[in-house]
C-alpha cells in the first residue's frame, strides 16, 4: 500500500496517496480560503478526491478540482459551511453521497470549460442551477455534469423546483421542532417563522428561474409567476415583495419581474410606493412608468373632447 504524503499548496495543504491511475487527495487541512488542487502531482494526474476530504472545512469559500479528477467520495465537502463555489470537471464523474450536506451557502457549482462556455453558463445562471440542485431541491441526480443544460435536465431541475414551490410551508417543521434544532441561519424557528422563511427560500429559487428563463417552458413560467403573485404586497403572505425590499431593494430586474407576474394593482400599488422611500430615482420612476402604461384608468370621453 502506498503510504501517504503532504503537498503544501496555496492556503493549505494536501494530504494524499497514490493508487493505481495516479494521485488520490485524501483531506485538505489549512485556514485559508481558496483550496485549487493542483491538475498533478509527482507528476501524475490527480484522479480522485477521497470520502470526507473536505469535510467541515470551516474557512473555505472557493474549491478547483482540476479536469483530471474522475471520482468524488461520499461527504467529500459535506459541512463545508463557507464554501460559496466549487469548480468541478464537465466530463462525467463518479460520485458518492451527500457530497454537499451542510453547505447552505454554496451558490455556485462551476462546470470547467473555455472561457467562452463559462461566461455563457454565468449568464444563464447554469452555476447556480446546479448548485440549487443539491442543496435547496435535494436532487443529487442532476448532479450530473454531461447533461446539464440539456433539455431533459432542464426539465427534472424545473419540476423539483414546482414540487417544492407546491410543498405546504409546514412541511419539516415537526421533524426540526422534535430534533430540537432551535435555531437555523440565525432566526428562531416557531410555528410562526417558519412557514415565513420557508416561502422565502422558494421565493428566493422563483425570482432566480424568472430572471434566468434558460430553456424555461411557457407552462413553468406561468406557474412561477402565479406564485409571485399570491404572495404580493397586500396578500396574507406578502412576502414576494418583503424579499425586494429586504434583500434586492436596488436591483430593477427584480421589480420588472414583480410587475411582469402581475403583483402591482390599482389597490396595493399606493402601498408599495410608500415602501420605496429609500429605493433609488431609476426604480421609483419605472414603478410609476408602469403605473401610467398598466393601471391608470382613462376617461372613455376623453377622445370626444373638443378644444374650445
């Protein structure tokens, strides 16, 4: 058996072995930040990234495993709690359990490829899709780098998202209260919260579909937009609109979907203005754009006058 060895890298270090098609990285140890495994080492390819490799790597917001790697381990980056993004290869990958369990803030799972691919798949928000995938939809199936994009896996990803936006908001609450789990990402969960942050963390994935409509069918679209809708400013659950003013009070793309799915009206539209006291002049005047082109009433007479 070949015995273990350490390679110091940028913010670290790695501890592994080799094996039979090359360099098998066994854990990462370090403080730093930013983990890039390297493509070789004692100049041969690194093929795999063993079980728990990076398992509770509390500091670590970015990963690069190089194209070499062909085998990821069960809970390889499991309760890697900082971890924002990983770069992972865009061949297929055999791959264990749970590899993401825990990171609640990873955003981005990043497909290798050239520059031209990758600043496509910004765009489309592929990373971020594919992030969603494992961790707020639970669908390690479409962890599946050859086939994402892919009109098949498009669809499974839309139809995860349409179960958990018809899941009641309820749902897990009496398992997290009999585990004694008090506390998640800082709020206190009583039958009160909890259904509110759980139709936020929907809401959050909805405006994201809506705002990268990457092969988005009109049927999904419309649902997605419905679902805005039902939770607007003047509805029991309002909070469509408390996540813009909250979380994206400055970005215009998230009020013209707010407004595309048909949440402002004649009666709530006076309300919403008087939220945006701190909103800026570009926003402020698009609201009131859309006011006068969707909703101000005209006079039917109002062609028949005649100037006097």
């Amino acid at each position: 058996m070949s015995e273990e060895r350490v390679l110091s890298i940028d913010e670290g270090t790695l501890a592994y072995m080799r094996v039979k098609d090359g360099i098998s990285v066994r854990r990462w140890r370090g403080i730093g930040t930013r983990a890039a495994v390297p493509e070789r080492i004692e100049g041969m390819p690194v093929v795999s990234i063993e079980r728990k490799a990076f398992l509770s790597c509390k500091t670590l917001r970015e990963i690069i495993l190089p194209d070499t790697v062909c085998e990821i381990g069960d809970w390889a980056f499991a309760h890697a709690e900082a971890l924002r993004s990983i770069t992972v290869p865009g061949h297929a990958l055999t791959s264990g359990k749970e590899l993401f369990l825990g990171c609640k803030r990873l955003r981005e799972i990043i497909l290798s490829g050239t520059a031209g691919e990758q600043a496509f798949d910004r765009e489309q928000g592929i990373g971020r899709m594919l992030a969603a995938a494992v961790t707020a939809l639970h669908d390690y199936f479409l962890f599946d780098p050859p086939q994402v994009k892919s009109d098949a896996w498009v669809k499974r990803w839309d139809e995860q998202l349409l179960k958990l936006v018809r899941l009641d908001d309820l749902d897990g609450f009496e398992e997290l209260w009999t585990c004694g789990e008090e506390d998640y990402e800082g709020k206190d969960y009583d039958i009160k919260s909890y259904p509110v942050e759980k139709r936020k963390a929907k809401l959050r994935l909805v405006y994201f579909r809506l705002l990268h409509p990457f092969k988005l069918s009109d049927a999904v679209h419309r649902e997605l937009q419905a679902y805005l809708g039902s939770h607007t400013k003047g509805t029991a659950e309002p909070e469509a609109w408390d996540i813009i003013l909250e979380e994206h009070p400055q970005e215009l793309s998230y009020y013209q979907a707010f407004t595309a799915a048909g949440c402002v009206n004649e009666e709530n539209f006076d309300a919403l203005l008087a939220d945006m006291d701190a909103v800026n002049a570009e926003i402020k005047a698009y609201m009131l754009c859309y006011r006068d082109g969707h909703l101000a009433k005209k006079d039917a007479f109002a062609s028949f006058e005649l100037d006097w």
